[in-house]
C-alpha cells in the first residue's frame, strides 16, 4: 500500500525534531523552565553618596520650608539646583521625593541624627539656624564624597549656609583656607593681588570707618597674596607695579564702591577656581576655606547673602 503524503510529513517532523535535540544537546544549551533569565532592563549603578546627597535635598527642603523672607527665595533657589542635578544623574523621582527619615540611615555625617521634627522649628531664627547648622555639617561631608563635577556647587552652597549662620551669630567651623592645586592658585593670585593694590588706595584716600576697614580688610587680602605666593614658590607670576582701578577715589562713597568692586572681583574669581581647586576630594575642603574667607570680606563691604557665592 503506498504510503501516505501525511504519514511522510510526519516522519520528516521526527526526524528534524530528534536531530535539534540532539544539536542542542551537544551544545550544553538548556531548554528547561528552570534556566537563569537574562533581565532586560539593566541595574541602575547609583552615583557617588547618592543616599548622602539625597539626605542633603531633604535637609535643605527642611531649612527653606521654615525659612525667614529674606532667606526663601535663595534657600528654594538652591533646592532646585541640587534636585535638578540629582535628576541629571538618573536619581529616580520616587527616591528625591522621600522623606528625611526614609534616607537618612544611610549617610555618615555629623547632621544624620537630626530628625525632621527636630528641624521643623525652622519657623524661628533659632529654628532657621538649627537647620543651617545641620545641612553645614552634612555639606561638608558629602562634599568629599561626592563627584567632581558637583564639589563647586556643594562648595558654594556650603559657604552659604556659614554665611546664614553667621548673620544668625550662631558659631560656625569652616576649615581654614589650605594648599590648593597649581591651576587654581595661578588663578587667584592675580585677583588677590589686584584687590590689595585697590585697597591701598581706598585706604589711603578716605577716613575715619571706611579707612579702618579698608585696612583690615587689606592686611587680610595681603595674608592670602602671602600664603599663594608661598604655594606657588618659583611659579608664582611677577607682580605688576600697579593696576588700572574701575574709579578714582575721591571720597568716603567713591572708596566704598570700589572696595565693593575688588571684594567682589575676587571672590567671582575663588568662583571660577573652585573646579580646579575641588578636583581631589581631599583638597576641596581647602577650597571652601578660600571661598569662606573671601565671602566673608565681599560681606563687609555690603555684598547680601546669596545662595551660591562665587557661582553666577
């Protein structure tokens, strides 16, 4: 009896099926339920002290909830910037938005055991400052910690919260202005140089309060042409014999603009250095003692209080 089309198809199915057992067999390639899946969305590799950094946004979130009028504006301008360079890095949403207490076992800094009830008198000076303190303490250690790229903000925003605390007249530790890398010294020299011509002139071509603190304020920029030079050793560029100042000086008002003006010139340049001088961890604390220092004498001259000193 001739064999049948179906018969002959059904044949030829066995065999190609007993011959693919056999290929992936010999092969070692498992066809069980059991064999290990391969995930199709990749981990996502969280960032340097992400959960530090993370602990930080909720901290400032506490400090500008409660913050006096003249402070909120600058306070929630350095909320955003920290949330959108979080959100940059791939930080998710869900995680930014979490509350203090869900974050903060996870951070090792001198702020973790502030609790959000503690802070949340924020709504007073004292309370304000509570909170100021806490992100200082905290900023200070996320600074080493975190990449490169974001030590000048976290610097900055350091340098603020002194700033805001010392209005307050509540103590404040800052390191003090240390070595700094070849690139960011070169840098400062020069403006460092600049204001202490500019002060010699205000000091000399006024009276009575603007007189004595223009020469405080120059022994103080003299001290820090010292320390750079001292840096810098051989490398130090030649000084010029004088400079061409924005004004005269005629006045007591004439000479407090233009001390205004070199405080301010300098502390934009600490600013511009600060990616050069926090590039290793260990030198960025450095780095906000120089800004510290020079934010502190901008301030005397009449500078307000801003977010991120040095940074435009």
């Amino acid at each position: 009896m001739p064999e049948q089309p179906w018969s002959r198809r059904r044949a030829l199915a066995v065999v190609v099926l007993g011959a693919g057992s056999a290929l992936t067999t010999g092969c070692g390639i498992r066809l069980e339920e059991d064999a290990p899946r391969v995930p199709l969305v990749p981990q996502r590799t969280p960032i340097p002290a992400e959960d530090a950094l993370v602990l930080l946004l909720q901290q400032l979130r506490t400090l500008a909830a409660g913050a006096e009028p003249a402070y909120a504006d600058g306070l929630a301008r350095q909320v955003a910037v920290l949330d959108s360079a979080l959100r940059e890095r791939g930080v998710p949403q869900s995680k930014l938005a979490a509350s203090p207490s869900a974050t903060s076992g996870s951070a090792n800094s001198p702020g973790d055991s502030s609790s959000p009830s503690e802070s949340s008198s924020a709504g007073s000076a004292s309370g304000m400052s509570s909170a100021a303190a806490t992100v200082l303490a905290h900023a200070l250690v996320v600074l080493e910690q975190a990449e490169p790229a974001l030590r000048p903000t976290l610097a900055a925003l350091t340098v603020a919260e002194a700033l805001l605390l010392a209005q307050s007249k509540a103590k404040v530790d800052l390191p003090a202005p240390g070595d700094l890398p070849q690139p960011a010294a070169l840098a400062l020299i020069v403006a460092a140089r600049e204001a202490a011509y500019g002060l010699e002139v205000v000091a000399a071509r006024t009276r009575g309060k603007v007189a004595d603190r223009a020469k405080d304020s120059l022994q103080q920029v003299r001290g820090a042409v010292l320390r750079l030079e001292a840096m810098l050793g051989a490398q130090a560029p030649a000084s010029p014999t004088a400079y061409l100042l924005p004004l005269a000086v005629t006045d007591d008002d004439t000479g407090r603009r233009l001390a205004k003006h070199l405080t301010g010139a300098l502390l934009e340049a600490v600013g511009s250095a600060l990616p050069a001088a926090t590039a290793e961890a260990g030198q960025a604390r450095a780095a906000v003692g120089w800004l510290a220092e020079v934010a502190r004498l901008d301030a005397r001259w009449g500078a307000p209080w801003t977010p991120f000193p040095g940074l435009t």
